[in-house]
C-alpha cells in the first residue's frame, strides 16, 4: 500500500508529519519501522528537499539530543508525539495538508527508500 515500504529486511509504516502552524517553519517526521531480521540497523540521516535540513532525535530518553534511531532485531520502534522523532528545519515553502512529502530514510545495513509522508494538520 502507498503507507508501507519495505528496504531490505526493514518495514517502514504510516510515515506522517505535522506541517509546521502559520509562521512556523519546522516539522516533525513519525513513522512504524519493523526491523524483521537477525541483526540491528538503525536510521541514521534523512534527506528532503522540501526542507533545508533534517535532524534525528532519536533517543527518547533524552530528546534534545542528536542521536540516530536504533532498530533492534525482531521489534518495531516508533516515532510519535512525545518520543523519538525526526526534526525537518526551515521548510522552503508551504507545505499543503493531505499531501505527501517525499523523503529518503537512510539505514546503516539496509540502505536507502523513498517514501511519501503524509502531511498532517499543525496541533
């Protein structure tokens, strides 16, 4: 389906972002990442052109922290409100809500996708 791609033995699901509120220009990015094979990967950048860069905050036990998303064997992580995420900073233009937003995750092992988050509405 449009909300799943599959990169090596990885499964990314619902990826989706917040579009920045009026004025704003930042973003988060969340998604469902199935790690279904033997060994650990993690997500360790993430490219867009829509926005000038992207930062992963992938600790959730210390947000403020630029760290990457460790994916171990065998388990789904999460990205989500109040968890780990994905920072996308100084979007380039406005960002339409119900649209997608093509992304390049990027994987330690398994490599590189292009996905298509759905944009939702600013909190």
């Amino acid at each position: 389906s449009m909300h799943e791609y599959d990169v090596g033995k990885l499964k990314v699901e619902h990826p989706w972002l917040r579009a920045p509120a009026d004025g704003e220009k930042n973003a988060s990015f969340y998604a469902f990442i199935h790690n279904n094979g033997d060994t650990p990967d993690k997500l360790v950048a993430v490219k867009v052109e829509k926005f000038g860069s992207a930062v992963i905050h992938g600790d959730a036990k210390n947000l403020a922290l630029e760290a990457p998303v460790l994916l171990p064997p065998k388990q789904k992580i999460t990205l989500a409100p109040g968890g780990a995420y994905v920072a996308l900073l100084d979007a380039k233009k406005h960002l339409e809500v119900g649209w997608g937003l093509e992304m390049t995750l990027v994987f330690e092992k398994a490599g590189e996708v292009v996905i298509d988050a759905a944009i939702d509405a600013p909190d």
